[in-house]
C-alpha cells in the first residue's frame, strides 16, 4: 500500500478561525478525517503532520524520508514563500512532492506569488479551498517512486 505524507504547514492549526474568506470555516482536524476517509477509498495510508515549527517540520520531513514515503502533499503556507530549509528537506526524500494552498496565492499579496518549493514540486494546487486537498490526494495516489 502507498504511503503518503500530508504536510500541514504554520497557523494552520487555526484553520476553521482563521480568515474565512481565504480558508473557509473547515478545522484542521476536518481536514484530517476527510482526508483518512479518501485515503480509505483510494487504498493508500496517509498520515498528517501539522507544526508551526520550521525545524520540526524538516525534521518530519527527513523521517518521511526513513519512512520510505511514497508521495508528499505539502501545504506549506507561509513558508512557501522563503523556506529553503523546507526545500531542500523535501528534495532528499527522492519521491514526488504536491504542493498546495486552499486560496488562490496569485489573486492574494505579491510576496505570496512567489514560492520556493514549486520548481521542485510535481505539481501544484490551488484555489479550491478545502477541496485542494482532495485534488492533491487523489494525483498522490496515482504517483509512484
């Protein structure tokens, strides 16, 4: 079975209270049972993995890489934008990365149009509020080493 590891990046804790208007009103915890649900249906394991620390997160990262993941969906909010720390994490574990943002970044502040980690990322998502998500876990799981 697939494993796939879904990255959830800084303040996203706080999804469901954080601009609506942007994020919706769906929790992080929502986010991760409906994601554990299609997982299900699409026969891969996924575990979710949320820190507002940058050094936890490359650390989470290089386990992934132990782990023998097959797929990284990353939604790395702010640090998209200047993390090359988290970047470089994400290309040691040899295996295709998602990146994905439930706003649309280009329609939001300039600094947000630019990102770090897409030139590396198999592809990228964004717009379609929660679900994004889905859309990143379904190419995941077509995606092999």
């Amino acid at each position: 079975m697939k494993k796939i590891l879904m990255l959830h990046g800084v303040n996203h804790n706080m999804f469901g209270h954080r601009n609506p208007t942007h994020y919706g009103t769906v929790t992080l915890d929502e986010i991760n049972a409906n994601m554990a649900a299609l997982a299900k249906e699409l026969n891969v394991e996924i575990e979710s993995y949320q820190t507002n620390d940058e050094g936890k997160m490359v650390d989470r990262i290089h386990q992934g890489y132990k782990d023998q993941v097959d797929a990284v969906i990353i939604n790395a909010g702010a640090w998209t934008h200047y993390s090359y720390a988290i970047r470089d994490a994400l290309e040691i574990l040899e295996v295709p990365f998602i990146e994905m943002h439930m706003s649309n970044v280009h329609a939001r502040e300039d600094f947000r149009h630019h990102s770090v980690l897409s030139e590396k990322a198999r592809g990228v998502m964004a717009g379609f509020g929660f679900e994004t998500y889905q859309l990143a876990l379904r190419a995941a799981a077509t995606m092999t080493k």
